[in-house]
C-alpha cells in the first residue's frame, strides 16, 4: 500500500529534511515515528527537501508499507510518536504509481519578515528580521524581473544538486500586514537556497540600496557573486506542492491561517 501524508513542523530545532548521521532531521523523526506505528522500517519520500531552520506548513511524502490502516489512524498514530514540533496534517491511500516529487506540478514557499528597530523575539525563530524601512512598490518591480523561465545560477547555492539552473517562476506576491511581511513564491521547483538568495536581494532594493534595475543584472550575470550574500532561514516556510486534482490532495493545512 503506498501512503501519502502532508505534515507540517517547526524546523528550528532540526538539521533540515533530509535524514543524516546526527539522526536531528524531519525525516529521522519522522520515519522512527512511523515504523513504530507499523512495527516494520518505513523509509520516505518528500515533495521538497528543506534547510536547517527551515519550516514547513504542508510537506508531502509518501511511503510504501504492507501495514493496513484507516486514513485517519494515518493521521493520529504517528502523531503519538512525533515531538511536538512535527504533527502529520492528512493521510490519504494513493495508487502506487503517485509519487510525491514528480508528480507535483509546482511547489510554493512564504517568507515571513519582521520590519522593526527592535529584534523579534517569541518569533526569533519564526521570521526573518531588517532594521531599514522598505520600499515595497521598489520589491515589486525588481521581483518581476524574475518572472518566467530564466538560468537562475545567479542565486544558485554551490552546493545545489539540480541538474538544471533553469526554473520557471510563475509568482512572486509581496504583502504587508501591519510590521510583518510576507512574500510568496511559486515555481516549477527550487535550487538550493534559491528563495533566501533572491530575497536577499530584494530587501537590498526595498531597503534603497540598490536600484531596481539591479535585479535583472544579477539575473544576467548568472554568477552567485553578483547576488546579494544569502538571507536567513527562519522566516522561510515550504507551503507545499500543487498536484493535478485527479489525486484528490489537499492544497492546505489549518497552519496556513497562522501566517500574517
């Protein structure tokens, strides 16, 4: 039987998705919590691996196990085995040729800025944080030179694993609700740090730093040396993958209505 969950988690505490030697991952966490539930190993699958400090609202994995269970007990059971900063949002019994990466047609992230003299605090780890009053109609315009397909190495980390620089940016949405900013990006798929790095330099045109003009240099430049250094992981979320709508998924979890 092949399972799919969305979850969502708070990845302050963890070393990023995927699983390594230090076992302070999302997935370590949770596949311990489900082969208990199963009493048999389970090894996942993500939509979209995320960082160290990064979160999630609506991850989606799935996973293959010849446990029989009801969708709902999907849900709770694991739950029981999970730390409170990781909770299994939905489960759903799939047919075994969905596969949660390559069958999503688009993946979408939040960032969530603090715009204040002073430092955050009850969510230092839940926001990224600038000093400087932004320029939100600047952001804008220099955003919409991203949109569309483009060799996005200029914001590529070294690091990266895509075979391809080349992603198509379908939106980039900028919203202000009283101090807190929230930007919203959708595309085909992601390269490393690639969300951290453009904001990187858009706060660099909303803080009047830079030209607008200068987006669409560093985008030409293809170079991560032309981009501004690479911006903080606490105020980024995974919002989750999109899937065509003949595999019933859902699209949010309750967590969406947290975010300013």
């Amino acid at each position: 039987m092949r399972v799919a969950l969305g979850l969502s988690y708070d990845g302050s505490p963890y070393d990023g998705w995927q699983s390594q030697p230090s076992a302070r991952t999302v997935q370590d966490q949770l596949e311990r919590a489900l082969s208990r539930f199963c009493d048999q190993p389970i090894r996942t699958m993500c939509a979209g691996r995320t960082d160290a400090g990064v979160h999630a609202l609506m991850q989606v994995v799935h996973f293959d196990t010849s446990a029989e269970r009801e969708e709902n007990s999907w849900v709770r059971g694991p739950n029981s085995f999970l730390p409170p900063t990781i909770a299994v949002q939905w489960a759903r019994h799939m047919s075994d040729e969905f596969h949660c990466r390559a069958h999503a047609t688009s993946r979408r992230y939040a960032y969530v800025l603090l715009e204040s003299a002073v430092r955050p605090s009850v969510d230092a780890t839940r926001v990224g944080w600038v000093f400087r009053a932004l320029d939100q109609a600047a952001m804008e315009r220099a955003a919409e030179h991203l949109i569309g397909e483009h060799d996005f190495s200029a914001f590529r980390a070294a690091q990266c694993q895509s075979h391809t620089p080349i992603k198509t940016l379908s939106r980039i949405q900028i919203t202000r609700k009283g101090a807190y900013w929230r930007f919203e990006f959708e595309a085909n798929a992601f390269l490393h740090h690639m969300i951290r790095n453009i904001m990187g330099c858009l706060l660099q045109v909303g803080q009047g730093l830079r030209p607008v003009s200068w987006m669409g240099e560093v985008l030409a430049a293809r170079s991560r040396e032309a981009a501004a250094p690479t911006f903080s992981p606490e105020g980024l979320y995974f919002l989750g993958p999109r899937y065509d709508a003949r595999w019933g998924l859902p699209e949010r979890t309750a967590a969406y209505d947290w975010l300013p």
